[in-house]
C-alpha cells in the first residue's frame, strides 16, 4: 500500500479521542465514529463536571439523552482488514508528549504534545483535538496561543473562573465573582487585554531605556578592558624593567662577594702558612732546649736566625659586607610601595563612568540605609475587618487591633479568618513599601505576650482543619517576625529561625517586592536589622498581624 493510501486510512479508521485504530467502532448520532471505551469514557467525565450534554468531540453536537451505542459491524470489519496489513495508527515516538512538554487535555492512554492551548478553554489540544477550534464557529473568538503549564494560572483559585478582568487597585487579574465580592468597588477595567495594552507601552519604554542602558555599559565594558591592557602592558614593563635592574644588581653582589673571598682565602693561605713555618720553629727550639751538652747548645743557640715579624695585620671586627645592600633593598621597596598605593590611591577615572543611571523598570533598589530614607517609601496601611478573627477588635480607621475575651459580632465573610487571631490590611503591596508596627505600646516588656508581624499572599488559607495550615509563617504564603518580650524569632513555610537584636515596641518592615526583599527593622532611637529574606514574590502582599495573649495589640503606625 503507498503511503498516502496508508495516511488516508490511518484518518479514516482511527478514533479521534484515543488516536488509535478504532477498537469496538460505534457510530454516534451525528455520523461521527469512536472506540466504543472512549466515547464512554468522555461522557462520564462530562457527567463527574456536572455538563450532562453528552457532546460528541468533534463536532460538538449535544444529545438530551445518552445514545445507545452500537457496534458497527462494517467499520470492524474494516479495522481488522487494515490490521492484517500491518499499518499502525499510533504516531511516531517525538510527536508524544515528554516530561517536559505539554501534553494534549483530550488525549487517553499515551498523550500526544500539545500544537496550542486555549485561554478561553484553560485546555491544550494536539493537532486532531485542536481542529474544532478551526471549524466549528462557536469556538471563533476562542483565544490560541502556544502550548503553555500555565494555563490554570488563568483561573481565580477561590471560584475556579477563568479571570478576564484586571484590578489595577490590587494590582491582580480577577474573575467576575471577584469583581462582585472582595474587589468591588475597585478600579478594574473588563478585560485583561486593556490593562496589558497601557503596561505593554511602559514595558516597550522599559526596554529601551534598558537597552540603551546596555549599550552604555557594554561602552564601559570595552573602555574597562582597554584600560586592562594598559595595566598589564605598564605592569609588564614595570617587572621587566625590575628584573633587569635586579639581576644586574644581583650579578654586582656576586663579583663583590667572589672578590672579597679570594682576598680572605689568599691572606688565609698566608697565615696558615705562617702557622706552619712557626710549629717547625718551635718543635726546633723544643730540641735544642733538650740538648745536654753546654758547648753544642751554646754554639747551635749562636746559629738560629731571628724571627721574622708577622704578615698578619688582622682586626677583629664586626663583619658587615652586604648588610646595606640589604638595607637599601628594603628601603626601595618601601618606597615603591608608598609609589604604588599613592599611585592607585589618585589614579582619575574621569574617562569611565561607572554611576548608576536610573531607569525605569522593576530594578532592585538599594535598600535605604536611615529612617529618613526609609519614609520615603511609607504606606499607609489599614486593616481588612472582613479578614479580622471575631476575637480581635479593630479601632476606629481600622489601623490598630486588640486581641479581646469575648467574640466580635462580626458578619460571616469567606475571608475571615477563622483558627487563628490574625488580620491583614486592605492594601495589596508591590514595588517599594515601608510600614512601621507598635505592638503591645508601652508594657512591651512585661511578662508574657507574643505578637506576630508579618506579611502573606491573599489566598493564604482562612479556615482550616489542620491547625498548621492558615497561620502567618506556618505556611509557604506567609513570612512573620515573632516578637516576644526578650527575644525574636522568624518563620517561614513552619521553619523556625532564631534571631538576635534590641527588643523594640516599634518593628520598622521594608520590603521590594520585585527584588524579593523583605526586611525587619527594630526603631528606636535608631534603626537596627533584625533580618531579611531574599526570595520571589509571585503575588500582591498584604500586612498583617497576629496575637497571642488576651488584652495586647498591634497598631499600624501614621507615618505620613
């Protein structure tokens, strides 16, 4: 059989659920063909999603009741034919999906790779799954785009809507349920396509100023090198020339030094011979001291020669030959020490510009180093009575909260937090913020009393049956310094971590959501860092709190 025959064939009898050969073939209603497990299969899902419409995959034809499906004998008939000639439908090993890839939604058993996700549908489809998108008109104005794991993203993780509309005052995308519940009343705009449009032109702007940035440094980077190379080139010079001076030097040192120790050998040769010539003299005077007869000692005595005066006029002194070489040497290096440092010490850089040129985009700033600085980026921070536990009262503006013995009346909410006494603000934090908490005012060093002060993502749990789940820093969504009358501790993901610094009534927090920097200050007369956290924010913060013992508080500090 040619292979467009067995292409053709392949289209023909293969299942479009499954992508297989049709095994048990059964026709439904509208004319389409499935494996009979398959088209079973996709219904009950249908049924499990609460659809009951009993769609055919292809053409999306519904059916009021479930048909009755039965065997087509003639398309049987024909799959077994066309097994004989031992041609496979299943496609070829790269075109199914990998752990990396994304895999078709649609596809049993072996998935193919997806060919495009739809936003509208949060589904990815493999070519033969995606070709309803291309025929059938209802699915015209579905979104494509290109195989993404993300696609779940696009659902509010409280409603499971796909969320289509943007809060510019929380800064987040939001589904309708939202718009009408815990967003409303904020500025939202009905499509995310609009807010993406206006921050599609900051980033275009971003971008250039970066790029010009890039250019300007990379002209830095090359004026860098070439001063490099004049370094090594000046350097290199430097040592050479050294050696040079070094080595005469050395070679004058050893001409001395063989010079002076010939001079010593020859007169050390002279006096050893002196010696010499002395022991004969005396081992003569010994025998001629020893001669008893009178007349021979008197008339050998008549015959000795004087002795001669000696050679040796020797000093004895200090030796100090090269000690001022050496003593020069280290003066000169001394010296070219000072040279060096005063030289590196003054060297101008007017030719290179090495200072930061802003720009901007979401870049990391430099945290602010005093107080002053810090009030800069000061938010006004108030608290969310909807997400306040029915223990804790909120004063009046909603800025301070007091654990208290008897419950609040407080309306049901789904935000309210219902295990733990905690409460987080109103306000969603991005970009560079910084807030100040006073907890417990002035009995901050009594007996007794923990406070919490803390940061979380909104979608942090409210009500939980586990008793680690919603608490700040028990949990991956929060971060929280512990305050206790004598001590601190953070937490984070239920990791408890120790940290040292003057206890404070005041707690100063700063954080840079887009550098992922969040910091805890203790203020008083000064400011002093208690700890910071480098990590990713992938969401908006939001301030909070949380008390332990009956009658303390914490307030949210008026800074501006």
């Amino acid at each position: 059989m040619s292979q467009l025959g067995v292409q053709l064939y392949r289209e023909t009898f293969s299942c479009s659920i499954c992508l297989d050969l049709l095994k048990d073939p059964v026709t439904v209603p509208c004319g389409h063909s499935y494996c009979k497990d398959c088209i079973k299969t996709h219904w009950d899902a249908e049924d499990r999603n609460g659809l009951s419409t009993n769609s055919c995959p292809q053409c999306r034809q519904t059916f009021d009741t479930r048909p009755v499906l039965v065997k087509n004998t003639m398309l049987a008939d024909l799959v077994e034919e066309l097994k004989k000639t031992g041609v496979q439908a299943a496609p070829a090993d790269h075109c199914y999906a990998g752990p990396e890839d994304v895999a078709c939604d649609f596809c049993t058993g072996r998935k193919l790779k997806a060919f495009k996700s739809c936003l509208v549908c949060v589904a990815s489809y493999c070519e033969k799954h995606l070709q309803p998108h291309y025929e059938l008109p209802v699915f015209k104005k579905h979104k494509l785009v290109e195989p993404s794991k993300k696609l779940q993203e696009n659902l509010c993780p409280r409603h499971n809507e796909v969320m289509k509309i943007f809060c510019r005052t929380d800064q987040q995308s939001i589904c309708y349920l939202c718009s009408m519940d815990e967003h409303k009343g904020h500025n939202t705009v009905s499509a995310a396509a609009a807010e993406r449009t206006e921050r599609q032109t900051e980033l275009e702007g971003s971008r250039l100023n970066i790029q010009q940035r890039i250019t300007d440094v990379e002209k830095d980077v090359k004026l860098l090198q070439l001063e490099v190379e004049a370094i090594n080139g000046s350097a290199d010079k430097a040592v050479e020339h050294s050696e040079k001076t070094f080595a005469e030097m050395i070679r004058q040192v050893r001409s001395k030094q063989k010079t002076e120790v010939s001079r010593v050998r020859d007169l050390q040769e002279k006096l050893e011979q002196e010696i010499a010539e002395l022991k004969r003299r005396d081992a003569e005077l010994k025998t001629l001291a020893q001669n008893e007869d009178h007349n021979q000692f008197l008339q050998d005595y008549r015959s000795l020669s004087p002795l001669s005066e000696s050679t040796s006029s020797i000093n004895i002194r200090p030796l100090r030959y090269f000690e001022d070489v050496t003593a020069a040497v280290s003066e000169a290096r001394e010296k070219l020490q000072d040279v060096l440092r005063e030289t590196w010490t003054n060297i101008s850089w007017t030719n290179i510009s090495l200072t930061e040129t802003p720009v901007d985009v979401s870049l990391p700033q430099p945290e602010p180093k005093t107080r002053a600085d810090f009030l800069r980026y000061s938010r006004d921070i108030t608290l969310d009575p909807n997400t306040a536990h029915t223990l804790m009262l909120l004063s009046k503006g909603n800025r301070k909260a007091t654990l208290m013995t008897k419950s609040k009346s407080y309306p049901n909410h789904p935000d309210r937090f219902t295990n733990w006494p905690q409460v987080l603000s109103k306000e969603s934090l991005t970009g560079c913020c910084y807030w100040e908490v006073k907890w417990r005012g002035p009995a901050v060093l009594r007996e007794g009393g923990v406070v919490n002060i803390a940061v979380s993502y909104k979608n942090i749990i409210r009500a939980c049956s586990n008793s680690k789940e919603g608490g700040f820093g028990l949990n991956d969504k929060s971060w929280a310094l512990e305050c206790a009358p004598d001590s601190y501790s953070f937490s984070h993901n239920d990791v408890r971590t120790p940290v040292s610094g003057p206890v404070s009534s005041r707690i100063g927090v700063y954080l840079d959501h887009s550098a992922g920097v969040l910091s805890f200050y203790s203020v008083s007369g000064t400011m002093t860092l208690l700890h910071r956290v480098q990590t990713t924010f992938t969401q908006p913060l939001h301030a909070g709190v949380y008390i332990w013992e009956m009658g303390d508080s914490a307030e949210f500090s008026k800074l501006k």
